[in-house]
C-alpha cells in the first residue's frame, strides 16, 4: 500500500498549479467552466460552478493497490484574483485496487491426462475374445450395453522383434495351446482435465474515491465496468476516461488452451479449487480435438488402433506428447531453477485474484504500473460548462436461453430519446454475481431515436440456473432516467470427453438381459459358422501357407483341401509315368541312351583290359549290331572268325553262354526283343552255321 500526500492551490486567473510531496501522481489540467443545463421543455439554462480535476492515478508497485490523497488549500477568485486560503479545504481520496488482465474462457471438451497403454500375453487373441483372454483390453461398452467402436485389441504375433518381444515355445506349445500372441490396447484411466479456449482480454480494477467537505462525505465507487458514477448527494461526480498504454503489452492467449484439472465424478464437475499448480498453456496445435490424431493431447481408441505397423513400433507409439509429458518437463525446470514452460504457477502473478472470480475465470496480474486517467468534479464557484440532458427509455430487454460456459450470451437492449434535443447517454448492464461483469456504454441520441446496445454475458459456473440483471439508463448528467428489470436461463454444460470415453458399466438384469444373452451367443455362434466355411479367419491368422501349427490350430478346412491335392499330385505323375514306360513310349530314348552314352563309356576302358575282357567284347559288338545294319553284321562275323581259331569248342559255348547271360540282365523288363544271329565254328566234321539266338 502506497500513501502520498498532494497539495492542490488552484488560481483561477494565473492559471498555474503549485504541487508538494508529489510521488507518482499528476494533475493533468485544470479548467474554470461554467456549467449549464439545458432541458428538453424550456431554452433556459440552469448553471451552476463545478471543479474539475483530470489527474492520472497510478498503480502501486509490481501493479499492486495504491492509494492517493489530495487537499485543496487555495483558490483565486475571478473579481479580485487575490489567493484565499479555504478555512476547510476538500480532503481527495483516491484507493486504487491491484490491476488485472481477465480473459474470457469457452469450454471445449475433456481430455485424459495420462493415457496408458496394455498388452496381454495370451495364445487366443482375437478381437471379439472376452475378458478371461485379453483381460484388460475386452472391448468396451457404452452405459446402453453396446459395443464402443475401435475399443478391439490388436493382436501382434510373438517374436524377438516385435512391440513386446515374446518367445513363440515349442512346436508342441503351439500345436496344443496354440500359437502365441500378444493383445495390446489404450486405455484412459487416471486424472481428467477440462480444456477450455481463450478468447479476448479485458483490464480489470476498481478506483474508490472519497471527498471530505466540512462534516459530510461524498464517496463512489467505479471500474471499467462502470465508468462514470455520482455520490448520494450530488456533490463529487466522476470519470474514467481510460488507461494509458504501458511499455510492455499483456500477453495474449487466444492461440492457446487452458487445462485445469477435474473435480469430482466424469460429468459431475464441481468446483475446480485453487490449484494453480497443475494448471497450464499449451498451443492449440498440440491438441487433437477429434481424436484422429497420434502424439497429442486427446489421442483416440481409433488413432491407436488404426497406426501403421503397429505389431513392429515400439511400444507407446502414438501416446507420446501427453499433459503428464509437459509437466514433467516443467518440473524437471523448476528443479533447476528455471521459470517453467507451460505451467501458469511461477510464469504469473495473483492467479485469479480478480472480485467474484467464478469456478471457470481466469485471470492474471499485471506486474506493470498502469495510469488510469480520472475525471473528478466537485461543486465550486470558478467552473461553468454547458451540456445538453434529454429523459430517455429502456424498450425492450431480450436475453435469449443458452449454454453456460460453452456459449456466451448476449443481451440486447432497445433504448429511446423521449425528449426534444440530442443528448449523450450511458448505459450500464448489472446482473447477478455469478455473472462476469460489463464495462458501461456510451452513445448519443437524437430527438426521438431509438438506440440498440448488446452487451455479452459470460457466466461464471457451468451449472443450469436463472439470472437476474438490471439495465440502467442514465442521461448525460449520469443521472439514472431508467430501469428494466429481466432475468435469463441457461442450460448445464455438456461435458465432452471427444474420443477418450470412458464407459460406465452398465449391468443387465432381468429377463432383458437373459434375452440378449441368447442372442449374443447366436450371433457369435453364426459368424463363426461363416467364417469357418468361408476360411476369413485361416485368411486373416495364417499368412504362410506351411504353417502347419497355425491351419491345424484354426482347423483350415480349404487349406487341407488344397495340402491334400498337393500330396496327391506326386504318387499320380509316379503312377502315370509308370504306365507309359510300360507301353513302351520311352523306349526310343533308351536306345538312344544306349547307343550314345553308354556304348562311348564302354570304349573309353584302358587297353590293359581288352584281353581279359574279349567276351565282354563281343557283347559290345553284338549289342551295336541290333538294328540289323549290313555293316554291323559284317563286323560281327569277321570279328567271330578271328577269335573262333584260338578258342576250342568248349570256350565257343561258354562264351555264348556268358553273352547271353549278360546282355539277358541288362534287357530285362523290355517287351520287345530282338532276333540275332550268333556265328558259331565248332571243331570236328561240323561245318560253320548260323545260330538264329532270341535275346
């Protein structure tokens, strides 16, 4: 609290201003007028003397409360311009409470403050499993029953590389329990928090002036939502003509949200309390009010689910950039010393300090020593002006129903000049408490004009309740001419939770319940039915088609149909080549395997051989003489003739034994045989024949 004394001699004709013991105050003019009133039903002029002082009041330091006090000791007269001292001099007293910037908020919806997210090891994950399967991550259902759209697991495959790595066990774990998997889901357990938008600022403080004349008190009360007042007892009338503009500016939030924590019960929100600790900015940008979005504040079930490679991110994907992530950081600052990032606590003074702060206000202090410009006039014998005052009328008041804190709601009120001449008026709208309050309005009218004014009514609570307000007219001599009386309603806030719901359990009893029972397991009962025959969940589980443990763990039906043809393609082509060897229809690549490939490896044998090896010899020849060819057959006796003089008749027979043996083996299987002739010269009288010889 600052207290300064100022010592105020006014001279009427030298026109000068002695001040002592000034500190921060200034008298900014001075004026000597007549003033006159002009009524609307005659053309005299009812004048009377006023003082009038135009002084800028300061603020205390850091924008704190600050108080001033004036006297006036002397004054010069007009006729004899000689100083007299006043016996009583006027006491001013000006008290001028601490500045604030109070910004006006819009709810948008609720949001989780720490998102978390689930995963369960299981071997039968399936979207529709139930709660003895996946447990935390069964899918959610509304207070209705129904099923909540996108709230499904993700099933993810076991691996080493996978979101959570697993191990997949034994051929025979998968075999008998089935295959291995893991179930993963979002969940919004934990605190909540009201977002809330930011729209337009507006300066905020009262200025109480005081006058002691002689035994009586004059005294007002004024602000910028009621900025020209008169005393009971017409004495002291004064202005507020407005603030001069600091060297720093007021922050502006409208690109931001504002997040306080929730009270009580989702959708039962009470009193928000005074915990400015957990309060904080943030960009609009790091929002996603429709939960479409992932890493922001206010990530879905359907953002989480439906991100690309799900099974192969690391886990948390899609939930980073959360409100316990900023706080956190802010914490982290504030345990070295610095001035936090996002928190409104340690960045601003005097937190919603401002009079009849609501449950949903929000205001903060302004550290800067802010002048406000007054206009005081007080009754004397050295001022004359001239003004022009006309009676008026309050029409019409309409204040349509709307919802608190989500909407705002707008009064407008019709007023008319009744009198005869064109005259200034103000127009003040005062309502109850729970309402924020509204700066004065002025505006001039003509004879017989009618004026519309519209004033915006920002409530303080979000609960549904009726309102009372007053419009006040007043003429330009700040009198009141008129009053209307008129009250609103307004409907509870819809909290909004966007994607994140949070689902009520929902019990069903009775023979509703037991019916829709049934027709839960039939319907189960059929698409399983179809997706069995139709093979969709083979399809949708087993992507390779060897997995054996997999098609035999969801009994495939169309994968062993097909596994069972594959099988049976290969004793078929045995059988069929099998039956086409038999009639014969590879016998000409025989006999040219025979010819060609077996017959070259036969001669390539070492020379040191060919003695011992004469009989095999021969069975060379005659198996190259088998297409009946003149030349062959020649070759064959001369080559007979010359060995059948150096072997006896015993060696002949046995030779054609061993020949025929051999070659006997190597056709064995062929249905069609060949017809040779076998030379033959015995010893004795016998003469050479030929010896026809089936082979």
């Amino acid at each position: 609290m600052e207290e300064q004394t100022i010592v105020l001699i006014l001279c009427c004709l030298g026109s000068y201003l002695c001040v002592g013991d000034v500190v921060g105050v200034e008298i900014l003019s001075k004026s000597k007028l007549e003033k006159c009133e002009k009524g609307s039903d005659c053309d005299a002029l009812n004048c009377t003397a006023k003082i009038v002082l135009n002084m800028a009041v300061p603020s205390g330091s850091s924008g704190g409360e600050a108080s001033i006090v004036a006297e006036i000791v002397e004054v010069e007269e007009n006729s004899t311009s000689n100083m007299r001292t006043l016996r009583i001099p006027p006491v001013i007293t000006v008290n001028k409470s601490a500045a604030y910037a109070l910004y006006e908020l819009s709810y948008i919806r609720d949001v989780a403050y720490k998102p978390e997210e689930y995963y369960v090891k299981t071997r039968k994950c399936e979207p529709d499993a139930g709660g003895d399967i996946v447990k935390i991550c069964e899918r959610l259902r509304d207070e209705n029953g129904h099923i909540i759209e996108h709230t499904e697991p993700t099933c993810c495959p076991c691996g080493p590389q996978r979101r959570v790595p697993s191990s997949c066990g034994n051929f025979f774990d998968k075999l008998m329990k089935g295959k291995a998997n893991t179930a993963h889901c979002v969940r919004f357990p934990g605190d909540w928090f009201h977002v809330f938008g930011i729209g337009q600022r507006s300066i905020g403080f009262s200025v109480r002036i005081e006058v002691k004349s002689r035994s009586t008190v004059s005294e007002v009360i004024m602000g910028p939502e009621n900025r020209s007042v008169t005393s009971k007892d017409n004495f002291l009338r004064a202005n507020l003509i407005g603030d001069f503009v600091g060297y720093s500016s007021l922050p502006s939030f409208e690109d931001f949200y504002l997040v306080i924590p929730r009270q009580g019960k989702p959708g039962q929100p009470e009193d928000l309390g005074r915990n400015f600790s957990m309060w904080m900015l943030l960009e609009r940008l790091r929002f996603t009010l429709d939960g479409f979005e992932c890493n922001k504040i206010g990530v879905g079930y359907e953002a989480f689910n439906g991100q690309p490679n799900l099974c192969s991110s690391p886990f948390w994907s899609c939930l980073h950039n959360q409100l316990w992530n900023y706080r956190d950081a802010d914490q982290n600052r504030i345990k070295r010393k610095q001035i936090p990032l996002y928190g409104v606590e340690g960045r601003f003074e005097r937190i919603n300090q401002h009079p009849n702060a609501g449950t949903h206000s929000f205001s903060i202090g302004i550290t800067e020593v802010l002048n406000t410009n007054l206009l005081i006039e007080l009754s004397a014998d050295d001022i004359e002006y001239v003004y022009q005052r006309s009676p008026g009328k309050i029409l019409n008041v309409t204040i349509p129903t709307f919802e608190a804190l989500t909407q705002f709601g707008v009064a407008t009120v019709t007023t008319e000049n009744t009198g005869k001449v064109e005259a200034s008026y103000s127009l003040t709208f005062d309502c109850s408490r729970d309402v924020s309050l509204m700066e004065e309005q002025f505006f001039i009218m003509k004879p017989k004009e009618l004026a519309t004014r519209s004033f915006k009514l920002y409530p303080t609570t979000d609960q549904a309740a009726k309102y009372l307000c007053s419009a006040i007219l007043k003429d330009s001599n700040f009198n009141e001419v008129d009053r209307a009386e008129c009250q609103f309603s307004t409907t509870a806030t819809v909290l909004d939770n966007g994607s994140q719901i949070t689902p009520l359990p929902h019990p069903k009893t009775g023979i509703d319940g037991f019916v829709e029972s049934i027709e839960s397991i039939g319907m189960k009962f059929w698409e399983g039915l179809v997706d069995f025959i139709t093979g969709k969940t083979c399809s949708r589980k087993c992507i390779r088609f060897f997995d054996f443990s997999c098609h035999i763990q969801y009994i495939c039906m169309s994968w062993m149909v097909m596994f069972g043809l594959l099988l049976a393609i290969f004793p078929t082509v045995l059988v069929l080549l099998w039956l086409l060897h038999q009639k014969g229809l590879f016998d000409p690549l025989y006999d040219w395997w025979e010819d060609h490939v077996w017959s070259d490896n036969r001669r390539i044998r070492p020379m040191a051989r060919h003695d011992s090896d004469v009989h095999h010899h021969y069975k060379h020849h005659d198996l190259r003489t088998r297409h009946h060819k003149h030349d062959a057959q020649h070759k064959r006796r001369s080559t007979r003739q010359d060995h059948g003089h150096k072997h006896s008749g015993r060696d002949t027979d046995r030779y054609l034994h061993h020949v025929h043996k051999n070659y006997s083996k190597h056709r064995s299987g062929r249905k069609s045989r060949i017809k040779q002739q076998v030379y033959v010269k015995a010893k004795g009288p016998h003469k050479d024949h030929f010896d026809e010889q089936s082979w």
